[in-house]
C-alpha cells in the first residue's frame, strides 16, 4: 500500500507540474511590469546643454551611443521622470535615470533581525502586516530593510520563485500598507502561486481618490502596461492593443465633498492596477505622487482649502492605498482562510479631518 508520505509527494509534484506554466507566467508579467534603475545622474549647475545620448556616454564606463541610443528608444532613459529622445538636451540641475526591465546585477541576499507584524503563521504558511515605506523585495536602491530581508531571518530555507523573491507569490507598492501571505514550503508556493492564478483569493483595499464619484459602485475595465509617455507610471489601453486585462471592482465607503473613501476588489493583479485605474476615470489616489495625485485636484481655490490639504499630505505622506482584506485557501487543510488588517493610523487621521471638514462645510 501507498505510504502517505509518498502519496503526499506524488501530490506536490502533480501540482507544481498542473502550475509550472502559470506561475512562470506570472513571473514573467512581473518581471515585464518592473523595471530597475541601473545609473541616475544630477546635472551640476554648471551643465552646458548636452545631448542626453552623449552624457550619458561621459559618465557610463564602456558605454557605445548605439547601446545607449536603444535605451532611450525603448523608454529606458528618463530625464526628470519623464521619457526623453535622443537629442534631448540636458541642462543644469536635471536628473538623467537609465532604467531597465532586468536587475542590475545579481543581488545577495542578507537576512536581517527586522520585526514583522504577524497576523498569522503555521509549519506551511505566514501572512503579515506590511507597513507603508517598506519594499516587499530586494532591487536597485532597496537591498536592504526590506520584507524578503526580514522573513529570511525569521524563516529558514524559504521557497524561491526567483533568487530574491523567496517565498513571495504576489505583493503590494512601497508606500501601500496592508497584507501579503508568504509560503514557507515548495507545496505551499505551487498551491497558492495557482490560486492568485485562477483568481480564487479574496483582495480587498480602501483607497481614498480625488473627487466625487458619481456611482455608489462600479467596475473598471481596461487593460493596463507600461506608459508609452512616462515609464514610471502604468496606464489604461481602452482599445486592447497594449497591456493586459485588468478589472477593478468598487463600492464607495464614505464621501468627504471633494474625495471619495472607496473599496475596491481586484478581480485581476496588475502593477498599480487600483493606482492606474482611478486615475483613467478622473480619480487619482489622494497624495499619490507618481500619478499627480499630490496636488489640489478638487475643492476650492481658498487659501484656508490649500492650507487644510497641505495639512492632510503632512499627515498622510503617501498614496492612500490599505490592503485591508486577504483571503485564500489554505494549502494542507483546503480551509478557506480571512484576514483583515485594521486601516493604519496615518490614513485614519486624514479621514478623519476630512470628515470634520465636511462637517463644518455643511453647518
């Protein structure tokens, strides 16, 4: 007779053969959404206007202009965030970025004595609390202090999808708070790598956005790549051509007048796909810099109006965005499992002070 210990391997590597294809897809939608910052220069003040193309050959060892001329065709080279020609010219003070989709070297994995906020943990599986300002992987600028570097040291021998993604079968921005579940064993990261695959996990975040929307909720459809004007930022393709499917459902919580407190559940996983969508519809992220979304969109032209946002970016530093809600099947028990991670205190207290501003608004 079968032993279960045998039985149970015959069932890992069905598995992971069924998911082999899917995950790798996954990876590769990463991979082609995320692009590394290989060099970032700032002109000095006595910069002479220079072809972009010819200064970045007078600071890159070994660089040819034809490899850095299909750099800035292919969107890889920005000047102060935004992407740039050839003969561009740069001037004093600008910030010439070379980004690329592939990292810039290999990265060496340090585990490091980080405290996590652990909502919960067993022998197959662990979901945390991530904080706004933390980066969930190593990369160019980040290779330390972030999550992977905090869970390698709590965690021995994670599974890898790639070398400094142990263990991690999606994740969230820097600055966007909220939960992640992590695999501790190979079974455990084919099961829910399939899963966040098929669509089966529950995601729910609060966003605070800019305006009022008119519907008490809808559905946002459209897919989402790369900007062909700003390779920082994703944007929505109506017409299908570019991107990749995205759905984006939505209730509104509570209205402040001039922002909206939205739910939104994501049906599809793209990078920024809550951050790109509202933007498409006219309603940026509250304080989300990298989509405009740190400026006065709505409200008034009063100086006490500017004052009181100003006040609320203070508070909350960063693009309002809380994964609040995760919820998968669990990999041993095939138990449907549910978290909720209570909203964090910064984006509370801008809700609350615009709260009382629509409060006093309306006496």
């Amino acid at each position: 007779m079968m032993s279960l210990l045998t039985l149970l391997i015959l069932i890992v590597l069905a598995l992971m053969m069924v998911t082999k294809n899917s995950m790798q897809e996954e990876l590769e939608d990463c991979e082609q959404d995320e692009l590394y910052e290989h060099y970032k220069f700032i002109a000095g003040d006595g910069q002479v206007p220079l072809r972009v193309d010819k200064f970045l050959m007078n600071f890159i060892e070994n660089a040819t202009r034809n490899k850095v001329q299909l750099a800035i065709k292919a969107g890889g080279v920005l000047v102060n965030n935004q992407t740039v020609k050839p003969n561009y010219k740069v001037k004093p003070k600008d910030e010439v970025r070379v980004v690329l989709a592939h990292p810039p070297h290999e990265n060496l994995l340090v585990a490091e004595n980080i405290p996590l906020d652990i909502v919960f943990e067993d022998d197959t599986v662990i979901v945390v609390n991530k904080p706004a300002g933390m980066v969930v992987h190593p990369g160019h600028g980040n290779y330390s202090g972030t999550l992977v570097n905090a869970l390698i040291y709590h965690i021995e021998n994670l599974p890898s999808n790639t070398d400094d993604r142990p263990g991690l079968v999606h994740r969230i921005d820097k600055d966007t708070s909220g939960l992640l579940v992590i695999a501790k064993t190979e079974f455990a990261l084919a099961h829910l790598s399939k899963q966040f695959f098929d669509r089966t996990t529950q995601r729910l975040y609060y966003a605070l956005v800019w305006g009022n929307i008119d519907e008490d909720e809808g559905t946002i459809t459209g897919n989402i790549g790369r900007s062909l004007k700003n390779r920082l930022q994703m944007s929505v393709f109506d017409n299908g051509e570019f991107g990749k499917h995205a759905v984006t459902h939505y209730k509104v919580v509570e209205r402040f007048s001039y922002v909206t407190l939205v739910q939104c559940k994501l049906e599809t996983g793209r990078t920024h796909q809550i951050r790109a969508h509202f933007k498409h519809i006219g309603h940026t992220l509250f304080n989300d810099e990298r989509y405009g979304g740190n400026l006065i969109l709505k409200g008034t032209t009063f100086t006490k109006y500017k004052q009181f946002v100003d006040n609320c970016f203070k508070i909350l530093p960063r693009q309002a965005l809380h994964a609040k809600t995760l919820g998968f099947t669990h990999p041993i028990t095939g138990k449907f499992l549910q978290f909720d991670s209570p909203i964090p205190v910064d984006m509370l207290q801008c809700l609350d002070k615009w709260r009382h501003y629509t409060i006093n608004q309306k006496e």
